[in-house]
C-alpha cells in the first residue's frame, strides 16, 4: 500500500509549489503496482529518451559509421559481411547491425519514404533498448528491494545523462546494456535462490532468458558481456567456494543453445574471411584496447571514478553517502552479488588502456540498486558536510548545464530557442526542491532532482541541438545537393571526412585529396565537390591546371567536433548542377 502519510507530510511542506506535489503523487502512483510501475516507467523514458531522436542529423563518428554499414548490408544483400564503402569492417560483431537493418526494413515495408538516410530509423534499437534496460532494472531490483526501491533504481537509470545520450545514438551501447542488465537479473535469482526466501528458483523461461541475453550481448560487442557474467560468477564462486549454485542456469544446455544461436554467423564469417574477422575484432578491437589506447581515447587508472560524477548524475551524489552502509553489509548474500557485479569489471575498466565513458555503462544498474537500497533501510551517511556538499549539485548542475546550452545556441547561430526556457526554468526550479526537501524525505528528493536532469536533456536534445546547424555540416551539404535536383548527384570531398557525409549522399561519395576533387568535377555528370579551406588553394591550382569549368557555392562554416577544430567548407559544383 502506498505510504499516505508520507506523502500528505510532503504534499503540505510544499507550500503549494505544484512541481512537488505532482511528482510526489505520481511516484505514490506508481509503487501502487508492478503494472503502475512499468506504466510509469515507460512513459518517463518515452519522454526522456525520445526528444532530438527524430531532429538530430547523424551524429559522427560511431553513430554515421555503424549506420552506414547497415545501410550498405541492405544495399548489396548481404547480411553476414561488415563493410563501410565496400572496404572490410569488422571492429564489432553483426548484432547491431541486424536490429538496424530490421528497423529499415520494416519502415520501408509501411512505406516510409528515404527510409535509408533517415537516421531516426537507425536510432530505434537503442531507443527501444534503453527503456528495455529500465524496465529490467527495475525488474532485477526486485530481488534485491521492495517496489519502491525497485521504482527508484529504474528512475536512476533513465536520469543518467550517460544512458540519456546512449538511449538516443545509433550504437551498440544501450542495447548492450539490456543484454547484460537481463542476463544479470537471471543470474541473480539463481544464486540468491536458496539464501533469500523470498526468491524462486529459476524455471525454463528465466534460463532461456539468460542464454538469450548472452548471445545477444556476444553478437553485439564480443567478449564485453563475457567479462561482466564471466566476472561476476566467478567473484561469487570464490566467495562461495563453490560453484553449484550455476548449476540453476543449465550450463550444459545453455551452452549447445549459446552455439546454436552466435556459431552459424561467426562460421559464415570464417568461411568469408579467414580470420581476419576474429583477428581485427576479438584481437585488435577488444583485447588490443587493454593493453593500448586507441585514436587517442586513454586515460589513467581512476579515469571512470571521476568521470562517474557526471556520467551517473545525479545519482552518483548518494553514492559517497551509501558507501559506508553498502560496505558493513558486504558479506550478506544481496550486496555481495551486487559487489561482484561492480567491483571486478569496474577494475579491469580502469586498468585497460584504452577509455570511454560508456564502457562502463552496463555496470550501472548495480550501483542503481545499491543506492536504492540504502535508501529504502535509512542508511545514508548523515555527514552534514558531506550531505550539503553533495545535495547542492543536484541544484547547480541543471543550472549550469540548461543556461550554458541556452547560450551556446545563441553564440553558435544567433537564436535564443525561446521553447527552451521553461524546460530549464522547470529543470532549475526541481533542483532546487530537491536540495531543499532532502533533510525530509531523500525518495522525493532523488524524484525531483532526475526530474531536473530529465528536463534538460529534454530541453537540450529535443530543442537547442537539433538548431545547432554548424555542428552538422553534412546535414547541410546533403540538403544543397539535395536542393540541385540532380536525380543522380554524385559529390567528393578535400579534408572533410566524416562518415556521415557519405550515410546522407551515399556510399559512392568520395574522399579525395583537393587536386583529386578538381579532377573528379572535371568529369561528366552532376557533381558536387567539397573543399576545407585550408586546402582550396590546391583545388583552385589544380582546376586551372586542367581548364576545369565549374560554379562557385556557397562556403559553410561549421565545428567539426570529432576533431575539436572550427572548419570553413567551401562548395564547388559541375556545369551540369548549375544547369537544373
């Protein structure tokens, strides 16, 4: 039953302020039942998740890279190899890849129009992924805490400004993170069976679950899935000092049914390729990434402790304050598998060479469920330094960033995008009752302060970055071809080459030097060449060199924020363009 005087104490310190009687009463609303929960849960990340989905244009480079060789799968038939302009491209295995095609397909099936460049498309898995990871985090919390508890962790995941972003890209992140979050719920009944009572042992349909999960998670990214399972298991096998416990998961069965699900297409692929497909990705991509950083993306040990501030915000402000609860409890039976699910993986994350925020990413949950475990026993440090210190954030956080992303739109293209505001007033305004009823009651103070985050990244990704036109400037150079009418355009570009250039105009565009670019407007047909600045002199030499008539477009100034560098791209077109 809902806690009613609890909620009436908060409703009248609100002093009438709606924001907090609203959310209060909703979140009693939703701990009303599994089925209010869910209902609630899923509505919360529809409105988190899907802001800027449909707007933003192809984000580089991952995003435009991945969806660009899905698009080249459906255009030469072929559903096994991986290539990204007809060259190999076998860094990740084909999972994500699959999900994208099927999203494309079936849009195109209703009839979608330019369904392979539409990258909303592309999105969709880890859209769909990322309120799948909330819903089974909120499942998975149930073993371990009662529905309110439950209810606070799937909130905590869907306010990360991590998974925010992740939920939103066209990548193999959020959908990773599901894979793993299920796999990891089946895991946890079965070795919690036995010493909780209150959990059943897992049946058929739980197991299938977890040899699903798993293969899913290996079609996706490899071994990353192994290592956070594989890790896990064994953490509590040592512990334990014994491994019976796995006998609940059917390993013998599991297996045959793990290689009946992953072995045909990595068969397929060996029979393709060699193993060139194993050697790049297994050897090169993933185990080549502990012992080297790579394109630049290093860091020291310690690099996701301080990045966790932000990336977990504004949960990971509780969890100095849970810490101390979290580690007297060590040795019962809940908090040790969830410390085994953390603690080893997190290590060996700080310990590889190379570093991305998101690669911690499916070990979230864990912490979720931690936090709102001691939220839910009372057990947070009372450290008023530590308190004020932390629960400040929660207020100045969605200040800064919702003021800063108003400006910078103003800075970058000279609008205020005036719909922004009340989402950062509103976002402002819930940071600041978070701070405030924290002393109160910490269940709404968290509600309140992901709400801020929540509407930031609304404010942010549904309104101010789908405006920032200098930041996609192949959103831009793909509407001037467009603009030609040229039926069959076909366009290079000098020193300017972001794979989202060749997902919006096709995967016959070309990536030439500037002399290259002179000669390839040089031949028949309606052509379009794309020249950096920097290298125009060069273009201009070469076109003279040759008697190269053409037009001269418009020059694009953009920020090409994959290399951190302002860029002026000046357009050139055939005679041929100009004639239509």
């Amino acid at each position: 039953m809902p806690d009613v005087s609890r909620s009436n104490t908060l409703v009248a310190s609100a002093r009438g302020l709606r924001p907090l009687r609203a959310l209060t009463a909703l979140f009693e609303f939703a701990v009303g039942s599994h089925r209010r929960a869910a209902l609630v849960l899923l509505l919360t990340s529809l409105i988190t998740f899907l802001p800027g989905v449909f707007e933003i244009p192809p984000i580089d480079r991952d995003e435009a890279y991945l969806s660009q060789s899905s698009k080249e799968m459906m255009e030469g038939g072929d559903y096994v190899d991986l290539r990204y302009q007809h060259d190999t491209h076998y860094t990740k295995p084909v999972g994500i890849h699959w999900l994208q095609v099927a999203a494309v397909r079936t849009a195109e099936a209703f009839g979608v129009p330019d369904a392979r460049t539409a990258i909303w498309l592309y999105r969709l898995p880890s859209v769909l992924a990322g309120i799948g990871a909330v819903l089974v985090t909120y499942w998975c919390a149930l073993a371990f805490v009662s529905r309110r508890g439950a209810m606070l962790a799937g909130l905590m995941i869907v306010g990360s400004p991590l998974i925010d972003a992740e939920a939103r890209l066209a990548r193999t992140d959020a959908v990773l993170l599901l894979t793993i979050t299920a796999a990891m719920s089946v895991l946890a009944r079965a070795y919690l069976f036995g010493r909780d009572e209150k959990i059943a042992r897992p049946g058929w349909t739980l197991v299938l679950v977890f040899w699903i999960a798993f293969a899913a998670g290996i079609l996706l990214k490899g071994l990353v899935i192994v290592m956070v399972v594989g890790l896990t298991a064994a953490t509590l096998c040592v512990v334990e000092r014994s491994a019976r416990w796995l006998q609940i998961l059917r390993p013998l069965h599991g297996i045959i049914f793990l290689a009946i699900l992953v072995l045909p297409w990595l068969i397929a692929m060996y029979a393709r390729t060699g193993d060139s497909f194993l050697l790049q990705s297994v050897g090169h991509d993933t185990l080549g990434k502990i012992t080297t950083a790579q394109e630049s993306h290093g860091g020291p040990p310690g690099y996701y402790l301080v990045l966790f501030f932000a990336t977990f915000f504004p949960t990971s402000v509780l969890v100095g304050l849970a810490a101390p609860a979290i580690w007297a409890r060590r040795r019962e039976a809940d908090i040790r598998y969830l410390l085994a699910w953390l603690v080893p993986s997190w290590v060996i994350f700080e310990l590889s060479a190379t570093k991305l925020p998101h690669y911690v990413m499916p070990l979230y949950p864990a912490i979720a469920i931690l936090v709102a475990g001691a939220i839910e026993a009372k057990t947070l440090s009372r450290q008023r330094w530590l308190i004020k210190l932390g629960v400040t954030w929660w207020y100045i956080a969605p200040t800064i960033i919702g003021l800063a992303a108003v400006f910078a739109a103003v800075a970058l293209v000279r609008r205020p995008i005036l719909l922004a505001w009340p989402l950062v007033v509103a976002a402002i305004v819930c940071g600041y009752l978070a701070r405030e009823i924290y002393g109160r009651s910490v269940e709404s103070a968290v509600t309140h302060a992901i709400a801020a985050m929540i509407l930031v990244g609304v404010a942010f990704f549904g309104l101010i970055a789908p405006a920032l036109s200098p930041l996609f400037p192949s959103a831009t150079l793909a509407e001037l071809v467009r603009a030609s009418g040229c039926p069959n355009p076909a366009a290079a570009s000098a020193g300017y080459w972001e794979p989202s250039l060749v997902f919006l105009l096709g995967t016959q565009t070309k990536f030439v030097t500037a002399p290259a670019a002179a000669d390839f407007l040089h031949a028949a047909g309606c052509r379009f060449a794309f020249v950096d600045t920097h290298q125009e002199r060069e273009f201009l030499e070469r076109a003279k060199a040759i008697g190269l008539r053409y037009a001269w477009g418009p020059e694009i100034g953009a920020f090409n924020y994959s290399k951190g560098q302002a860029i002026t791209i000046a357009v050139f077109s055939s005679p041929d363009a100009q004639s239509r």
